[in-house]
C-alpha cells in the first residue's frame, strides 16, 4: 500500500510538471519566460552531500516524513549558532536572533545537493588538485582567508570577504542573507542580477562563440541556448582565483534553469574539471518566486572599510604577542 501511495503521488506530480511544460510563459519574442525576483534562502542549510544518515539511497528515495525530520534538525542548528554567525564559537559576536536572518527556518527542497553520482558524493581529486590546495594552504601560512590570519594585506583574505565577488556557483548558493536574484530577458539574451554581491551575468543566447582563452574573468564567460523550455548555460575562462572549491581554469560549468511551476525554478550545476575531480559532477536546488524580496543594495562594508580594522587587528595582536 505505502509503495502505490509512492508510485501515485510520483505519478500525479509528473503529470502536474508536464502540465505545466505545455503553459509555461512566454515573451513578446517567444522564449520561456523565466522573469522575475527570485529567492534560495528555503534551500539554506542542505548539505552538499548525502548524509550518513541516508546511506544506501538515492535523493529520489528519500521519504517526506525522514526530509522533514532532517529539516527539524537543520532549523536547530540554525538556532544553536545563530550568536556566532561572522565569528567563532571562541568568539560570540552576539549577532542577533535567527529571525534577523533569511534563512531562518528554511523548507528545504532535498535531502543533500549533489545528484550525479548517484551515491551523492563529490568525486575524488586528482593528484594535480591536491597539489594546488597544498600550495595554497602553504601561502596563507596556516590561515583559513576568512577567520583565521596571518593577515599582512587585503591579498590575504578570500576574495568573499573582500567583496568582489562569490563567482559561479557561490553566487547561487544560499547564505544567512543576500539570498534573492532577479532574472530578467531581452530578444536574444538573459541576464542574472544577485543581491550578493552586487554583480550581473549577463547571458548571451545568439550562439556566438566563448571568448579566447586568455580573456578569463571572475564570473567566467557565459553562453546560453534553449532545449525546450530549459535554459542552458555553460560557463568557461574561469578564472582560477575564483574558481569553484579549488578548481582549475579549466573549469567548465553547465547549468540548467528548469521552470517547475510559476512560482519554482529546479536549478542545476554540472562541474566539469579534468584538473580537478576524476570525473564531471552535478550538485542543485529550487528557486523559488518571491516579489516581495527584491533585490537590495549590498553594502560590503567588510570590503569597504572593516578590512581595514582587520589589518589593525592583526597588528595590535602582533604587539601583544610581542611584549
């Protein structure tokens, strides 16, 4: 009985996408009308990949009543750390309630993030990646760029603290606020706008080649196309300082903007970095409509003038150490 039940929901909601496959919008010119303010902060709190305590299964497997005991247990964490958010638990910055932040209370939309492989877990790094992150964790001399120094100059923090940029994907993943984008379409091309922090892809659809390797930026290189009503974006000359979770300039980034309802989009990533994991992989989360959570100034302050304080921070502690 419990498997029909299974078998009769899955089916109902198969047809309740299909349905809305033959009635998504359309512009004046004829695309899939994806327009709109939309908001990650439900997906706050899922991690990456499967937890132990779903050993054995397929994200697709999981029950409703097992995902809303997860999510209970999510929310608690929230609550637990929500006084040392931008600190330590050495460190109480007394930063408030959880209601102060838009991820309170998330309903997320899925057990872990990762879909392929099946066992969701990110594949294994090669030997040259493993390289690169030694170089790097020699550079910063024991420090983490965010919390913890050596801080000597503004080029010892990560380049999120610095407020330039969180890159693709980081500035579709969800944070403690900052979390709303808005998509917006003109005949042949779409544009990306995020609140955190502060930038705009914007997603050519003409078919026009990638740009010469050499010419890499931040957000990487950007090219779009429909298949159906699925917006396909693929992303190369990435640079490496940017780059998602150590990888490479090779990097290439596939994403996939599936509308679901009028309301949800089912946003997908599929990483591909023969530089850096033994084989492609695909993590992703719902977008949900949200007008009434527009996009914001982003105001960095810690990029515009608390940077500064830290610099003076590490070198009055290094006074103290030397008394």
């Amino acid at each position: 009985m419990q498997i029909r039940s299974i078998v009769a929901v899955a089916f109902g909601l198969c047809l309740a996408v299909d349905a809305f496959a033959q009635t998504v919008p359309r512009t004046p010119w004829g695309d899939p009308d994806l327009q709109g303010i939309y908001t990650n902060s439900d997906e706050s709190g899922i991690p990456m990949e499967r937890p132990e305590e779903f050993a054995g299964k397929r994200i697709e497997e999981v029950q409703p009543a097992d995902l809303a005991k997860a999510i209970a247990r999510r929310a608690e964490q929230v609550e637990r750390t929500a006084a040392v958010i931008g600190g330590t638990s050495d460190n109480d910055t007394g930063a408030g309630p959880p209601h102060w932040y838009e991820n309170y209370n998330p309903k997320n939309s899925r057990a872990w993030m990762v879909s392929d492989p099946p066992d969701g877990k990110i594949p294994a790094m090669t030997d040259e990646a493993r390289q690169r992150a030694a170089v790097q964790r020699a550079a910063r001399r024991g420090g983490d760029g965010y919390y913890r120094g050596p801080f000597d100059s503004a080029a010892d923090f990560v380049l999120y603290v610095r407020c330039i940029t969180r890159g693709v994907p980081g500035s579709m993943m969800p944070a403690i606020y900052g979390n709303s984008y808005d998509i917006v379409q003109g005949p042949g091309v779409v544009a990306i706008r995020y609140e955190m922090v502060h930038e705009t892809r914007v997603i050519p659809l003409d078919g026009r080649p990638h740009l010469p390797g050499a010419m890499k930026s931040y957000m990487g290189d950007a090219r779009g196309r429909w298949e159906g009503d699925t917006l396909v974006v693929e992303t190369t000359n990435v640079l490496e300082a940017s780059a998602y979770n150590g990888a490479s300039e090779r990097l290439k980034l596939t994403e996939r903007f599936r509308p679901t309802s009028g309301d949800t989009i089912e946003w997908s990533i599929t990483m591909d970095d023969p530089s850096t994991w033994e084989r492609p992989w695909t993590f992703g989360m719902r977008l949900t409509r949200d007008d009434s959570q527009p996009v914001f100034e982003y105001a960095c302050h810690e990029g515009n003038e608390g940077l500064r304080g830290m610099l003076n921070v590490a070198r009055a502690a290094e006074r103290e150490a030397a008394k």
